[in-house]
C-alpha cells in the first residue's frame, strides 16, 4: 500500500511539473486531465486522513492499564508510575475488594484518631504445593510491585481470562497467571499478574494484607472440554 500511494505521488507531482513548465504559456487543461488530476489529489487525501490531526484529537489519547506484578511497561508502553500493590485485609468484613496501584511518592493525608484501615500492603502467597507453574517459592510472603501503564493511539483494553494471546486483530501487553484471594477469605478481584512476576523488595515477612493466591479451575459448571481441570488459571492484557 505504501509503494502504491508513493507511485501514485509521483505521477501527480510529475504531472502538475509538466503542466507548470509546459512551453505553451496560454496552454490549457482539458477537462479529462483536470478530472484525473482532482481524482488523484482527492484519493491521498483521503488514504492519509488517519495519519493527519482531526479537530476534537489528540495524538495524546490511548489507554492505561496495570501490570501487576512488574514495575515496568512493555517497550513503546509509557510509565505513568511504579509503585506497589495496596488494598484491604484480606479479613476485612466491608470496605472495597479491588487491589491498587499505590505509587512510591505518595502525597500523604494527616494522621487520623478513627479506627478504618482498608490500606494495606500486598503479599505473593506461595508455597511448594500452591504455586503457578515456572514460578518460584522465594517470592512467598513478599510483596508485590505494580506499574501503571499509558499506551498511546489505543481506544479499547481488555483483559482476557482463560488465555495467554490476544485474538486477531488486538496486541498483546503482557500475559500472565490470574491471581486473587484465598478461597477462604473475603472476596476480591482477580488480577491479571505478570508471567515474570518479581518482588517489591527483598524484605520477607508475612505481613498478610492484601493477598495473592495463584487460581486453578474447577471442571463442572466450568466445560471440559474445552477446558482442564484443577489447571492454572491464565490471562492476557490486550489492546486495540
């Protein structure tokens, strides 16, 4: 398409020079060369519109998302900002379920006498029995980093369960294992967590907080096929 559209920009500015520079100086276009002439002018107009400003648009428009897990963006993805994840403990009757992004400079509120903690620390939970396959133990109890993510020209994210590649047509982000909550515990989002998962830091204690406990599938409701039994739960980020 490119080779066709630079073809076709050169037999229009070939044309226009020989009309310009034609030694007939009362000569005139007839009416089959103007109309071939407009024909093509309005043609690149045309095919190069996406790649011109629109009134209303911005080339600063596109889409955030989350990587859990990581505290970078894939390469072309713009970092916002890296931090670690937050959210309620995970036995916590009320308050929100989500997990946050929590960035490393934070603008701080004044201290507060009431009793209403719902911000904690996240933790990996993973042991040698419950742990996503290729991962190791040594991130178990450590807490999780995160990054928030800007990717320019996208209109639509997607985060899609059950798989580890986008379908046709959409790119991918980063894949990875879909993480919540222990069974056992108050409810909470799941979240897509990266294939490379890493730690926060070093530092390894069980704060508890906001969990995460790597998922499995449970054939009944849940068709197998297509799908397996007791098999670790996969995801993928997508764009478009």
């Amino acid at each position: 398409m490119n080779m066709f559209l630079s073809c076709l920009t050169f037999v229009l500015a070939t044309v226009i020079l020989v009309v310009e520079n034609h030694e007939c100086k009362d000569f005139v276009l007839s009416a089959s060369d103007q109309s071939l002439i407009d024909m093509m002018k309005h043609y690149l107009h045309t095919s190069r519109r996406d790649d011109c400003p629109q009134p209303g648009k911005t080339s600063n428009t596109g889409v955030t998302y989350v990587r859990w897990g990581n505290t970078t963006c894939p390469t072309g993805v713009e970092l916002v900002y890296k931090g670690q994840v937050g959210g309620n403990e995970h036995q916590n009757k009320g308050g929100g379920v989500n997990y946050l992004c929590l960035p490393n400079d934070p603008e701080n509120g004044q201290h507060q006498p009431y009793s209403n903690d719902q911000v904690y620390g996240g933790e990996y939970q993973l042991n040698s029995s419950m742990k996503p396959s290729g991962w190791s133990v040594s991130n178990d109890n450590k807490e999780v980093p995160c990054a928030v993510c800007f990717k320019k020209r996208k209109s639509v994210i997607l985060m899609i369960p059950g798989r580890k590649t986008c379908y046709k047509g959409w790119n991918s982000e980063y894949n990875g294992y879909l993480m919540s909550d222990h069974v056992n515990h108050h409810k909470r989002d799941y979240a897509c967590v990266d294939i490379d998962a890493e730690p926060l830091d070093n530092k390894n204690g069980s704060e508890k907080g906001a969990l995460f406990y790597p998922l499995r599938t449970n054939c009944g409701g849940l068709r197998c096929s297509p799908y397996t039994n007791e098999a670790d739960g996969l995801c993928v980020v997508c764009t478009k």
